[in-house]
C-alpha cells in the first residue's frame, strides 16, 4: 500500500467509529438490537449501548486528533480501537449460542472484521515526513538501539 492508502483508511475507520458512538449515544437500540435482540429495550441495555458509544466515539476522535499530528501517532489509537473490537468480539463468541439466531453471525462477523481492518491499517501505517524530522523511529523496522 501507499502511504495516503493507509492514512485514508485509518480516516475512514475513525469516521466510522465516530458514526457509530453517535448513533449508540442517540439511538442504543439501533446499535444493540441486532447483537442482543428484545433485551435491547431495556434501561439497562440502553445505558450500556450508551457508555460503549462513548468509547467509540472517544476512540475515534482521538484517532481523527492524532491523525492530524502525523501518523506515528495515529497508530496507537487505531491499534486501541482494534484491541476493543477484539475484545467485542471475544466476548460475542462466548455468549454466541445466546445471542439472536438471525444476526449473531453477521454481529461475530462484524466485530472481527473491524478489529482486523484496525489491526492491518495500523501496521500499515507507516511514519511520515513530520516523523522523520522530529526523529520519531519506524517500529516496524527499527533495531535495537546503539
């Protein structure tokens, strides 16, 4: 990949992020309906929705932040976002046999494939110009130190 491939991609990633906290902080039954089913109308399972849209939307405003300071620094972010969605999808598999029959894979399928999207778009990432001139090093290529 180039190296605007990778920037755009980590922009589209955190623009979704940010729709998707919105959405979970607007409306917490269109975000946890198809993952939980009936039990989305719940006080409980609202409030809940709402806090994991505040991650998401945190996530991906910092992600966007730090993409305007220059990549090195972007990359952690995007590389935090991922570990969340692994996490939501760990915890999807565990619960899968509870989850509603008509979405829990397209919901499995989901949260895997954004925590992989997020993974490879941070490892791809790679350092800028701005990176270089303030001696920030690669770390996918730099050695030990001297």
């Amino acid at each position: 990949m180039t190296s605007s491939v990778p920037r755009r991609l980590t922009q589209l990633v955190a623009l979704g992020r940010v729709g998707i906290g919105c959405t979970a902080l607007v409306a917490p039954t269109l975000m946890t309906r198809p993952w939980i089913g009936d039990a989305a109308e719940s006080a409980d399972a609202r409030l809940l929705a709402r806090t994991m849209g505040g991650r998401d939307l945190a996530l991906g405003l910092g992600t966007l932040r730090a993409l305007g300071v220059d990549n090195s620094e972007a990359r952690p972010w995007v590389a935090l976002a991922g570990m969340a969605d692994a996490v939501d999808a760990t915890v999807t598999l565990l619960a899968l046999r509870r989850l509603p029959r008509l979405t829990r894979w397209g919901i499995l399928a989901s949260t895997v494939g954004a925590a992989v999207v997020s993974f490879r778009v941070a490892l791809a990432l790679e350092p800028d110009e701005s990176d270089y001139q303030r001696g920030v090093p690669n770390v996918t290529t730099a050695g030990p130190p001297d």
